[in-house]
C-alpha cells in the first residue's frame, strides 16, 4: 500500500474523530427586560421585583419603568410593546404579539423600538390608563421585548426571540383584595418515568393570581430520620378561585414509608404550609437513585464514541508504521514490534 493510501485511512479516522467530539457549545446570546422602579404598595412583594405588580383604583394612570439589555455581540433593533395575557389551567399564559384584551387596550410602550449596540441597556416606559368607568377586577398581561431574524433568506420566515414581563394588575377601590391560598391536600405518586414525587393541592382562596413556589420536608416515622429540603418544581399560578396540583419530585430510592411530610408554599410575601402521614409508592428507581434499565445519557454516549474512534486511529496508525518498518527493515524487525 502506498504512502497516500496510509494518508488516506489516517485522514477518514481524523473526520470519524472529530464526527464523534461533540462541538462546544457558544457563548449565550441574549436579551433581557425587567422593571426598575417599585411601586409603594408592593414593596414586600418580592414578585414585584420581576413583574408589574399593583392595585390602582379606576381613572388611574400607572407608570412603570423598564430596562432593555442587548446581552449578544450584534447591535439589535428590539421591539416593544404590551401583549393579551390570561391565567388558567395552572399556568399565566402569555398572548403573542397582536393578541388582545382589555388591559393591552390601556397600555403604551413608549418607545416602541429601542436599538441597543452589544452589551448595551435602554430604558422604557409602560403607561397604564385605566379608565373611570373599569369594573372592579384583575387583569393580565405582558410586556414583550422582541428581536427577529430571517431564518430562511428570501423566503420571509421570522424567527422571533422575546423575553417580557409580565402584568399583574388588580382594579378596584378601597384596598387591595387579600392573597391567599390553602394547600387542601398532600399525596404520594411518581412520575411516568418512576421517580417518587408528592403533590399538593392547592386553591387560590384570594383576590389575586398566586405564583406558586416552596420547599417539601420528609421525616421518617419509625426513625425520625430528616430529608429535604425538596423544591416545588416552578410554574404553577393559580387564577381567582382556581385549584390545582403543585408537583415535588424527592430523592429517589427512599423506603416507601410511612414519611411525615411537611410542605411549605410562598407567594409574593404570603406563606401556607400543610402537613400529613404518606407512604411513597415502591418506584423502580434503585436506592443509588439509577433508574433499572435506563439507557446511558446522550453525553455518555458521545464520550463512547469518542473513545471508540481513538482507540480505532490508534490501531491504525500502528498496522501503518508496522508496515513501513516491514518494508524498511524486512519481516525479521517488523515481528519483534
């Protein structure tokens, strides 16, 4: 075999190689919206921190700042502007742009646009008017920062990148309705995928939309043995009146029980805890918290293969040099390698 053809089977394991190597992954290119004032009345809020959050009476005008950050390496012309929003099924559903309700009616994003060189921030205003004639009630919707790109040159497909903030806003005289909530009920499950979890049942008892947040404990009862804390998985918002499942994994491979479970919820400031005796069902994850027959993670695979295609040019390239050094030295030489 010539030297080209041994160029030629070093350079097709080179490409199986660098097939294999899993490219590294970039830097994040991103944008970012957030408020940056706070209203007096939502001070101990902590949701009013990331969201428009208030209590305003009829023919009021509500100002909000926010601030628009260009996170990429490009400068960015970025829209924005106020979106239809809604709560329900557990969740704050967010409108694209263009949808509408009664609150969008109300609000102004002044300026529309704001072009942001790379790193760089903006301000804009939100301007809420609320006319005199408004029922009482609450409200939802979103503010959107929005970029977008032409994914297919030519063809005119968009390809929208948006971040927003969402709006909270109760309508009304007098004070501000009540937030509250009560955890109704506590239960022991798994997931489809066989891990142990527990879910609360939880119902907006107030005059607000909750967001849902909080920790699980679970101590043995035979033992007094402590777990936790486990974290609520994030998401759920309950709507007026609204009752829904609040999801916690735990740690997999515990004893199915019987466990005291101690679970405490957060909204804004407002807490609420619940308790009970459960036993967890028997799962098929093992004790080691590795799930019996589960194929190995993507990445695993992807060292695998890395690995393969080494050890594969590895042995190339010896029967390569044992070759020339057989062709060099005759058969003597070449067999004492």
């Amino acid at each position: 075999m010539s030297r080209w053809a041994d160029l030629a089977i070093v350079a097709a394991v080179m490409v199986l190689v660098l097939r294999a190597t899993p490219a590294p992954a970039g830097a994040p290119q991103t944008i970012a919206i957030r408020p940056v004032d706070l209203p007096a009345n939502a001070t101990n809020d902590p949701r009013a921190q990331f969201y428009i959050v208030d209590h305003v009476p009829p023919g009021a005008t509500l100002r909000r700042q926010v601030e628009v950050s260009n996170d990429t390496t490009q400068p960015r012309d970025i829209a924005l502007y106020a979106a239809a929003a809604d709560v329900g099924g557990g969740e704050f559903r967010l409108g694209d742009a263009g949808a509408a309700n009664e609150l969008t009616g109300w609000t102004t994003v002044t300026p529309p646009m704001v072009r942001l060189g790379p790193g760089a921030k903006g301000d804009a205003t939100v301007t809420i008017t609320v006319p005199s004639d408004a029922t009482s009630g609450e409200r939802y919707a979103v503010v959107w920062a929005a970029v977008g790109a032409s994914s297919t040159p030519g063809r005119g497909i968009l390809e929208v990148n948006r971040v927003g903030v969402r709006i909270y806003l109760s309508v009304g005289r007098g004070e501000e309705p009540p937030t509250d909530f009560a955890v109704t009920s506590l239960a022991p499950g798994q997931t489809s995928d066989g891990l142990p979890t527990v879910t609360a049942l939880v119902r907006n008892t107030g005059g607000r939309a909750v967001d849902l947040s909080g920790s699980l404990w679970l101590r043995r009862a035979a033992s007094g043995r402590a777990l936790g804390p486990f974290a609520a998985q994030l998401g759920t918002t309950l709507g007026i009146g609204e009752a829904e499942p609040v999801l916690v994994p735990v740690r997999p491979g515990l004893a199915p029980g019987p466990w005291d479970a101690s679970l405490v919820l957060h909204s804004g400031s407002t807490e609420r805890s619940g308790t009970t005796r459960l036993t967890l069902p028997r799962s098929r994850w093992s004790a080691s918290g590795e799930l019996h027959s589960t194929p190995a993670p993507a990445r695993t695979q992807r060292l695998a293969s890395v690995v393969g295609a080494v050890v594969v040019l590895a042995l190339l390239l010896t029967a390569v040099v044992r070759r020339r050094l057989r062709h060099a030295t005759g058969p003597d030489r070449a067999a004492d390698l």
